[in-house]
C-alpha cells in the first residue's frame, strides 16, 4: 500500500512538473485577442515566437518575438508589460503616455524610444542612445537610471 502511494504521489507531481513548464510556439492564436490586436494594430512585422511563461501551471506572462527582432512582453491578460526594438527602430508612439513622449522630445530630440516598460512605481524608457530614463505613474520626469 505505501509503495501504492509513494508511486502515485510521484505521478502527480511529474504531471503537475510537466504542465507547468513553459511553451514556446509559432502560433499567436496562442495570445490573449487584446495582445492580438496589440499586434497586429501597431506592429508591421509578424510573429516569430511565443513564449507562453507559466508559474505553478498558470499563464503569467506572454513574451512575443516578431520577425524584425521587437521583443513585447504581455500580462496573462494581454496587456503590454515592454516592448524592445533594434536600435535602428523606435517604440510606436501609441504605447508612450503624452508627458513622457513631450520630455523626450523637449530634452532627447534627436533620441528615438527603443524600450519601453512598466513598472508598478512607473515607466522605465530606454534612448537609442543607451540612456535609461524614470518616470513616475503620473508620466512626471524622476531620473536618470544607469
């Protein structure tokens, strides 16, 4: 009977490993409809990879590659987390509240918005020039970050 038990615990638990462990795909019927039309709305490229992150067997973030290198992060609820671009490229302005993006242009003219996250105390963006920038929740100018 213990053996019984001992094996049928060990069963379970490679089942709840295994579900557990994240998934990478090509397919973006995978995202959320919101990251969908994130996507398709704003960026040019397709998708190349999905990964689909799991924590305990449930979806915590989606992490999209499209074909021109643009790396976006998503919440289990398709909502954008960050979005990375090549140098050469910038972030669509659709994702970069108004002060931030009037800060940029009035101190950074000549920088283009190559990263962009959100943070629980605010925004993080990133120049072309490798220069990181703090924002508050309010969009309000904080510091500079190395």
């Amino acid at each position: 009977m213990k053996k019984f038990l001992f094996v049928a615990l060990i069963a379970l638990l490679s089942t709840t490993v295994a579900s557990a462990r994240d998934k990478y795909t090509h397919d973006a019927s995978v995202l959320p409809a919101v990251a969908q039309s994130v996507i398709k709305s704003n960026f040019k490229a397709n998708v190349s990879l999905v990964k689909v992150d799991k924590d305990f067997g449930r979806v915590s973030e989606y992490e999209v590659i499209l074909t021109d290198g643009t790396e976006i992060a998503f919440d289990r609820n398709g909502n954008v987390k960050e979005v990375e671009t090549a140098e050469t490229s910038s972030v669509p302005a659709a994702f970069i509240p108004q002060p931030i993006t009037m800060y940029i242009n009035k101190y950074h003219a000549k920088q283009r918005i190559v990263g962009f996250e959100r943070e629980r105390s605010g925004y993080e963006v990133t120049l072309s020039n490798g220069l990181d920038l703090k924002f508050d929740r309010n969009a309000n100018f904080v510091k500079y970050d190395k």
